[in-house]
C-alpha cells in the first residue's frame, strides 16, 4: 500500500471515529436531559420529594466529563485530519491535497461562534439543571442534616468541576480552531 493509500485510509478513520464522537456526545447529552426531567418530574411531583434532586449534579458531573472528554477528541481527530493528513497529501509527488472539510474556509468562518453556542448549550443543559437541585435543598449546605450536607457539598465540588471540564474543552478547542487559522494564513 503507497504512502497516499495509507494516508487516505488513516482520514477516512479519523473522519469516522470523529462522527461516531458527535453522535455519541449528543446521545448523551439527550440522555442526560431525559434523566434530568424524569428527576425534577419526581422531585416536584405529589409528594414533593426535593432531595431527590442531589442526584443531578453527580449526573451532571458524569456527563460534563464525559462530553468535554469527546468534545477534545472530535477537535484533534479535526485537527489530524486537516494538518496532518492535508498537508502530507499535498506534499506527494504529484499531490494527491484535496480540500478538506476540516481545513476549509466555510467551516471555520463560523466555528468560533458554534463553539461558543455549543459550550453555552452544554452550561446550560448540564450546569443549571443541576445548580438549581444545589439551591432548592440549600437547608442542606449547613450540614443540619449530615448525610444529605455531605451530598450536597459534594455535589457542589462535582458541579463546579463540570464547569470547570466544560470550559477546558472549549479552550482546548478554541486553541485548535486559531491554530489553524494561523497555519492557513501561513500557507
């Protein structure tokens, strides 16, 4: 196998592991929001049963990790693609470059933007959710209630981590998307 058969080859997996990221990040992001619906509807139903709702921030937790964790993945998978492969292909004699969608100029024309909306969607999906859980058994941060104090601070630490995950893959993200924009002025 040449050298462009194999680089093709190592593109097109990239490209598919980089799909398959977005269609699980979003399966988990909807999964999480229908567990999150299902909680509150119990929480605040007949028997208004609040402390149910320190469940959401460990919930919250777990899939600000999880989505951060695909969100930094599926944005070095891009980056591969564009100025790994890219620019090896185009350096085979004679070129075999042909313009990728990761490297072009429409996508990222608008990809700072869609990351912001993005990370905004994801605080607010997964960080408010569980912010308000932490604030309707605010009684509890007091620790009058030992057990459910401990699982209340404890799910504000994991709340504040999310945060926290959410952001750094944005930054992480957002330093790949100037990095390009940098390597394509380069070019």
């Amino acid at each position: 196998m040449s050298a462009g058969e194999t680089a093709r080859k190592n593109y097109e997996s990239a490209r598919n592991e980089l799909v398959q990221r977005i269609q699980l990040r979003e399966q988990i992001l909807l999964f999480f929001v229908g567990g999150v619906a299902t909680i509150y509807s119990v929480a605040l139903g007949a028997e208004n049963k609040l402390e149910i709702l320190l469940a959401i921030p460990y919930l919250s937790f777990g899939t600000a990790v999880i989505i951060s964790q695909h969100n930094s993945v599926i944005g070095a998978l891009g980056h591969f693609c564009a100025h790994e492969i890219g620019p090896f292909l185009k350096k085979l004699a004679p070129s075999e470059y042909a313009p990728f969608w990761e490297s072009s100029a429409s996508l990222h024309r608008h990809s700072v933007k869609a990351l912001g909306m993005r990370t905004l969607a994801h605080v607010v999906l997964i960080i408010t959710p569980a912010a308000l859980g932490l604030l309707m058994n605010w009684r509890y941060a007091r620790f009058s209630d030992m057990t459910n104090g401990t699982i209340w601070w404890i799910g504000a630490t994991g709340t504040v981590l999310a945060l926290w995950f959410l952001i750094s893959a944005h930054r992480l993200r957002r330093k790949l998307y100037r990095e390009i924009e940098w390597q394509d002025i380069a070019r």
